[in-house]
C-alpha cells in the first residue's frame, strides 16, 4: 500500500511540474486513484505547474557581460550610541574621562570609522581610535559628546544622539581645599 502511494505521489510531483490534467476517482474498497489517463467515474483535475524562480544575471557576474565579481551589499547600521559616559551623569574631580561608542551591528564595517566630538571639538585631533576615546584634562562645566561613523570617503552612516555630562572639580579658591586635617 505505501508503494502504490509513493508511486502516486511521485505522479502527481512530476505532472504538477509540467503542468498537466489529472484524473481521480476512487474504487468500489474506497481507495483513491490518480491517473494522467481518464478512467470510467473519475474526476477531472487541472494540476497548474509548479512555480520556479530564475534569477536575472547580473551585469558584473561572470557571465553576465563585467567580468568581475560583485561585492556584497553591506548592511547598515541599525543604530549607534554613546554608552559611556550616560546622559546628564555628573562625575567629581576625575583628570580624564572615557568616551565609549557602541554600534549595532558591534563590528565596524570594513573602512567604517568612529569620530567624536565634545562640545563640538574633535577628540584626539580627529583622528578615529576605534570605539573608546579618551577626553584629558577634563575641564570643570557641562559638557555634550556626540560620534558619527563613517565610512572611508567620508560619508557618514551613522551618528548618535547628543549625550550630556557634568564636570564638577575642586577649586583652587575654595578655603576649604587649603586646610590641613590632623592625623
């Protein structure tokens, strides 16, 4: 019995590809037939054929007319922050300070750099240094850091929001800071 519906299946699989007129009917012990030959009581049924796709050849594959092999297409970035330091976070007497940039996908794209600014000002001359760049001295106020990512021309393919952060340090003024504590 498994035979006759594998030899029925495999049927009908190859004249749904051609596309092709089945007949069914079922028998005086209730078992279904499928033919491409018409029988006395069977049904007529049209099988459409099975969908294929084909690709259409691209300009720069081999073969297709460049010669030359395509480059994949890069993904961009789903998005990029700054991590640290976080939104309106205060830090107190520090000389430096870390600016951590994290991007989605975490791995930079070939040729894809990181560039920061605070308060406008290029980190590290503007040079890209990966994802940490280091701000110091750390001057006293509050201040906004911002990263981009771009690519190797330039342009850019991702860019954070603005993060705020807040420098408190000692003042040379303060009489306080002068006093001797005993020991």
């Amino acid at each position: 019995m498994r035979a006759l519906a594998f030899t029925l299946m495999s049927l009908l699989c190859s004249l749904a590809l051609a596309g092709a007129t089945v007949y069914r009917w079922v028998d005086e012990n209730g078992v279904v037939h499928y033919s491409d030959q018409p029988h006395a009581n069977a049904e007529k049924l049209h099988v459409n054929a099975a969908q294929s796709y084909k690709p259409a050849a691209l300009e720069n594959s081999p073969g297709g007319g460049g010669g030359q092999t395509p480059t994949p297409a890069v993904a961009p970035y789903r998005g990029c922050a700054i991590v640290q330091p976080q939104d309106d976070q205060s830090f107190a007497n520090i000389d430096s300070l870390t600016v951590v940039v994290q991007t989605d996908p975490q791995q930079l794209h070939t040729g894809d750099r990181v560039y920061v600014t605070v308060d406008g000002q290029a980190l590290n001359g503007g040079s890209p240094t990966g994802a940490q760049f280091v701000l110091s001295p750390v001057e006293r106020g509050t201040h906004t850091a911002q990263a981009q990512v771009k690519d190797a021309g330039g342009a850019v393919q991702c860019q954070t929001p603005a993060v705020t952060f807040h420098v408190q340090q000692n003042s040379v003024l303060n009489p306080n800071n002068n006093r001797i504590t005993p020991h």
